[in-house]
C-alpha cells in the first residue's frame, strides 16, 4: 500500500449534493436511534491510499433559519446552556417546548407545564446519555422541489437555538459519522445494492472536507441540511443497511491530486454524463468527463450537441448502467425508472403563466421555447423563448430548468414540440420529451445501483464516475 507524503489540514469547525433517490417511493423507515460507537474496523482495499487528513470529529448542520418560534421535545437527559453558563444540569424533559426571540433575548417556554426560562443571544442542548435526542416542529426540505415536505424531524448531537436580528437559527452540532448516518439514506434508497449504498458514503464523507470555507462563511453553521451542502434529515431515515455502508467506509474519503475532490452526484443521469463546466461553468475538473454511463463501445448516437443525433438519443431507451429495466434491482428502485426517459405536456396558457412567475417577464402569447446550444450530453446551455411581446433568453443547465418548471424541470437534457398548433399559429400545448433527473455531473447514482448489480464494487464505481481519483483514508 502506498502512501502520499503530505498533509491537509481540515477544520470542521469552520466547514461549510442531489436529488432524492430516497424520497417519492412512499415508504416510510422506521425511526431509529444509532449510537455512536467504536466500528470494528472494515479490511481495506488494496486501492485505498493513506494520507494524513485530520481535523475535529464534528460538523455544525444549518437546521432551520429566521424563525418567528420554534416548537420542539426531547428524550433522554439534557444540560442547557446559555454561552459557557449552565441553566440546566442532567435536565430531563416534560412535554413540549416552544422557542421565541426577541431584541437580544431568547424566550424558552414549556407549553404544558408553563415553565420558563429567558437567556441572552443562544440556548444549546448537550446531550448527557448516547440514546438522547431533541425533536423539532416543521423542518422543511426539497422547497420548490418535487419532494418538497415539512414534518418534524429528531437529531443526535448538540441542538442551539441562536438569535441573529430577532429571528431563531436552529444549528445541529453532530459527531461526522452520526451526520452520515442521516445523509446517506437521505440521498440514496436504502433499497441500493451494498456497494453502491458505500459509493454514496464516500462521497457523501468527502463533501463535508471538500466544502470547507466555500460557503456559509458568514454563518453560525458549516453545511446546510438540504441539496445546497447535501440533504440530511436526522434519525428519520437511518437504516440498518445505510447505517452499514458508512461503517464499512468509516474515515474514507474521495481525492485528487492528494486533496478531497468536488463529491458531485445526482439521481439519474439518463444515458450520459456532463462535465461540471458545462453545467456550472469555472475551470473543467479532470475527473467529471462527459461520456456514456456504461455501454460506451455500443454507443451509435454521435454527437449529442447535435439537435437530430441528439433526439434520436431521447426517443431511444439504450443500454446504460441507469437503465435499469433488465438490472434485476430491487422493486423498490422500480420508482425511478420513469426518470430514465421521461414526457411532459404542459397547457400553453399555464406555461406562459410559469415564465412570467419565474422570470418577471410578460412574454405575451407563447409561440416557441428553442435550445440554442448544447453540451456533449445534449443537455441544453441556452434557450430562447418567444413570446407575441417580447423574447428571453435563458442560460445555464439549472436555471433553465426552473424557468420552464415550477417544480424545475427534471433535467436540461430535453427537447420541445408543439401541440395542436391553431390558426392563430399558437399551440395549445407543449410537450417536453427528456431523460434524467439531476444535473448529470459525478457519480449517477441510479447508474452505481445499476454498476452494483453488474458485480461492480465500490471502488470499481468511484473509479469510472471519477477516473483518476484514489480513495484515501483520513488520519483519524
């Protein structure tokens, strides 16, 4: 085994993808509680290199932000705390409590018994036995998204409740592998084969060294808990199997060049992966290619920037790591195959009434939406709308999936045509004829379910969605 002869320094103190494999399915996970304990160590793989990565064992997870009141309850024993001053020693809860602030102040009332307590600027709860946890009111995730959702989740770790102009910021302070324990089956179904459930660990553990000081600098939190940083929703959906895959990974992380590298992911690339510059633009990353997600030597579509090459790839169902149809997956991926290829009619007049909503712009009577350009995966860079008053012109992959979508598009990769066209020349419809769900960049995590029942490894996974890259071990 090898080993990098350097060191980065990471500090979680200060840190800072995708989409939701494991929300739409409708099928609830037990709550469960998982204490952080010592893993045995899994036997490491032969690729893994050791480098020295070292930092604190914890991240600061924005849980909620400008809040008029917070309602929450805990189990188990808590001490509460006001700055380094002790409110509360070994306090164990009775019923509901609900959190206001107001000027400076922060206002504790328990809705139940009455009790309550007023502190200056912050109130944190350290919890006092491994099985404690705090239960909070309406968390919202996925907002303007398809799997959008408010409903009360639990978190492990220190809970602050911080006044910032009047307003409550609700920040989780949680050892990294508890973090990662309600990441993974937040971003991946825990119906995913093992291996690809250890891929999604992987990078799901290098997001949190890569994103350090990139964002949220000005902020009393160092990840958020939603597609921004990477979703995370608690103790709601860990599972044994998911749970599993993060211990199997305990410490590795993803890197390049001997630093962590941008851990993108999405859910379903729809045949063909993009590189990161075309999605984003800044400087194309070496190890994002844009390429076939599996089936490379059989693939006859040429050039998908070209508009036919690139229709006759949509209107096609080729073999890919993504098309799972013949992968013999687990019925409880079956959800995403309409991800695959995907159509989407939508009445003209609600369409105008989207644009207007989403641009600010009165286009008039809708006559077209064109894609001007497209990348090597054919999803689209820019595209034209035209209207009876004015035209707009709409760039970048995300952006144009939320301009023409309320929720945004499932990806850029589509093409349009017009339906029942009147004598006035305006359609009645339009119709959206795409593939994939997600930007397209990194690792396709439909395509590593797919690669997984191929007989492929974690390692295998990361290497052709990542080439390049070497799995590293952090000096703990």
């Amino acid at each position: 085994m090898k080993s990098i002869k350097q060191i980065l320094k990471v500090f979680i103190f200060i840190v800072i993808g995708c989409t939701p494999t494991a929300v739409d399915k409708g099928e609830p996970i037990s709550e469960r509680i998982i204490s952080e304990m010592s893993i045995k160590k899994q036997p490491v793989p032969e690729k893994i290199e050791e480098t020295e990565i070292t930092g604190k064992n914890f991240v600061r997870v924005g849980i909620l932000e400008n809040e008029l009141n917070v309602l929450f309850s805990y189990s188990g024993l808590y001490s509460i705390y006001s700055g380094d001053k002790i409110i509360f020693t070994k306090k164990r809860s009775t019923g509901s409590w609900k959190v206001t602030s107001k000027d400076n102040e922060i206002f504790l009332e328990n809705t139940e018994t009455g009790e309550k307590i007023t502190v200056d600027k912050e109130l944190i709860f350290k919890p006092e036995q491994i099985s404690s946890y705090v239960r909070i009111g309406k968390i919202q995730s996925g907002k303007g998204w398809h799997w959008e959702q408010t409903k009360s989740r639990s978190y492990k770790g220190n809970i602050e409740f911080i006044n910032i102009n009047g307003r409550i910021t609700v920040v989780n302070e949680v050892g990294i592998e508890q973090y990662l324990y309600g990441v993974v089956p937040s971003e991946m179904s825990a119906q995913s084969p093992e291996e690809a459930l250890k891929a999604q660990a992987i990078l799901a553990r290098t997001n949190i060294y890569s994103k350090i000081g990139k964002k949220y600098k000005d902020k009393p939190y160092s990840l958020s808990s939603d597609v921004y940083s990477q979703v995370y929703t608690g103790l709601d959906n860990i599972s044994d199997k998911t749970s599993k895959a993060v211990d199997d990974t305990r410490g590795m992380v993803l890197t390049y060049g001997g630093k962590p590298l941008e851990a993108f992911f999405h859910s379903v690339c729809g045949g063909y992966l993009e590189k990161n510059d075309i999605i984003w633009g800044g400087n194309t990353l070496p190890y994002l290619e844009s390429k076939p997600c599996g089936g490379s030597e059989d693939f006859k579509f040429g050039d998908l920037s070209k508009e036919n090459n690139f229709r006759k790839w949509i209107d096609s169902r080729p073999d890919s790591y993504c098309n799972i149809e013949k992968k013999g997956l687990n019925p409880g991926l079956d959800f995403t195959k309409k991800y695959f290829r995907w159509e989407l009619k939508v009445n003209r007049k609600k369409l105008e009434s989207t644009i207007k909503s989403t641009t600010g712009t009165d286009i008039g009577d809708l006559k077209d939406i064109s894609v001007l350009g497209r990348g090597p995966s054919g999803k689209a860079k820019s595209v034209i709308i035209t209207g009876s008053k004015t035209s707009i012109t709409i760039n970048k992959e995300l952006n144009i999936r939320k301009k023409l979508g309320k929720p945004p598009l499932y990806s850029a990769n589509f093409y349009v045509e017009k339906n029942k066209t009147g004598k006035n020349g305006l359609p009645e419809d339009f119709i959206f004829r795409g593939a994939g769900f997600g930007h397209g960049a990194g690792m396709c995590q439909i395509g590593a379910c797919g690669m997984a029942s191929e007989g492929r490894n974690f390692i295998e996974i990361l290497d052709f969605y990542f080439p390049g890259s070497k799995i590293t071990e952090i000096d703990k």
